[in-house]
C-alpha cells in the first residue's frame, strides 16, 4: 500500500529544518478523519510537482508534525491532457472528475454544451465550480499525484472553440465518426484537448464551431461520464504509460 499523500501548499526547503507541520482543514482530516498517528509515514504535495516524505512525530487534533527525511520533484507532463467534459447530469459529473483525474488528466474544463441542460445562474455556477474542483481535488491526493489536476471555470462553447483551435491535437468525440482515434499521431507537446459532449450528443453547429475532424473510440456508444476516461486512456497508453 502506498503513502497517504495530503496537501501542503508550502514545503519549505531543506535548509527551513527537518520538520513540516500539517495544520489547518487539512491537518485535522489527517489526524481527526483518517486517525494518522506517530510512526506511520506520509508524503506532503504542493500539488505543482515538489513533495516532501517522513514519519509523524506529533499528532493531535488539530494536525501533525513530520520529519521529514526525503525530498523531491516531479517534472510538468507533456504533452498536457485537456479533457472539456460537457456538464453531465446528477452524480455522473463526479463519476466523470473522479476517473478523469485519477487515470492522470492534467485540466479538466466543464462545457456548457447546447443540450447540457444545466441552467447558468451565477449561483449555480459558483456551486458547481467548487463541486468539480473539490472532487478533483481529493482523486488528486487518493490517487497519490504530485501534480494535481485542475478544474477551469465553465467554458462556453466559444471558449472551448478557441482550446480546440489552440491545442497541438483536438480529439473530438463522435457517435457518427469515421475516423478511429487509434489513427491520430500524437504531438510530444503542448495541449491535447479531448472534446466529450453531452448526454443529447454534440450538435451540428458545435461541430461546425470547432473547425476539427471527429474521431471514433469504437463500434460502442459510451456514456458521457465514461467516454472521456476511455479516451484519455487510450491516448496516454501510447505516451505516458508506454
């Protein structure tokens, strides 16, 4: 079983002192919540690449004290994976955030598609923004990543119409699509933006907007919470992961 990994935003350095204090909302989940006491050991992130390790020396109820005894940095992985998830409804949206991140997509950009069906008051809005990032947020640490995944505020489709424009390799995901994904020539940078419509499908105007050749995972029609993960899989088994 790997190390528990919670969020620290400053790590210090080596020459700060062998010892890091996890306090605050995070602090007490690591001591109160998941009950991390002396002896047992644990990574810290700053969730941008550094992270630090070490046992607990202190636990209380409002966080722990580590010694730390190692130290490191992951580098910023290229080509960058940019999944735009159209607004899914009910509890598909976290299924989607949750996969999306843990299989290792960089930023997630929630669509507010033609057919999403979701109603853009800035209440909701502001709620469903923090849902996302939230859940990201703890795939992140669950899924022990050093850099995090984020979450951008909802795009329009004009928004996602200029990532598409600006990506090394637009994907855009189609029921009727005759290309296979499996034939795309993957970039060794900049930004592949994987493009997942709505429940109802992406509409014809959409499609026009975006200015890019459709693709196809299969014969099968997937979900729109789970086609983006299959997608993004496939692509990083042909880079990350080979």
């Amino acid at each position: 079983m790997g190390l528990a990994v919670f969020y620290l935003p400053d790590l210090g350095t080596d020459t700060d002192g062998p010892e890091l204090v996890l306090d605050g909302a995070e602090g007490r989940h690591a001591a109160v919540v998941r009950r991390i006491g002396p002896g047992e050991r644990i990574r810290l992130t700053d969730g941008r690449g550094s992270f630090a390790e070490g046992a607990v020396t202190a636990s209380n109820k409002t966080g722990l004290t580590v010694a730390v005894d190692h130290r490191g940095e992951v580098d910023a992985a290229s080509p960058r994976l940019v999944v735009v998830q159209a607004l899914p409804k009910g509890e598909r949206a976290e299924l989607a955030v949750e996969m999306l991140t843990e299989v290792g997509v960089d930023l997630i950009v929630p669509w507010n598609a033609d057919r999403s069906q979701f109603r853009a008051n800035p209440e909701r809005v502001a709620k469903t923004e923090s849902k996302w990032q939230s859940w990201a947020f703890e795939s992140s640490k669950q899924s022990r990543r050093s850099w995090f995944c984020e979450v951008a505020p909802i795009a329009s489709t004009s928004e996602v119409t200029k990532l598409v424009a600006d990506a090394a390799l637009s994907v855009i995901l189609h029921e009727e699509a005759t290309t296979p994904m499996a034939s795309l020539e993957l970039p060794t940078d900049g930004d592949i933006v994987i493009v997942v419509g709505p429940e109802g499908g992406i509409t014809p105007a959409e499609l026009e907007a975006f200015a890019a050749t459709p693709v196809r995972l299969g014969s099968t029609v997937l979900r729109t919470s789970t086609a983006g993960v299959a997608a993004a899989s496939a692509l990083l088994a042909r880079s990350r992961w080979s």
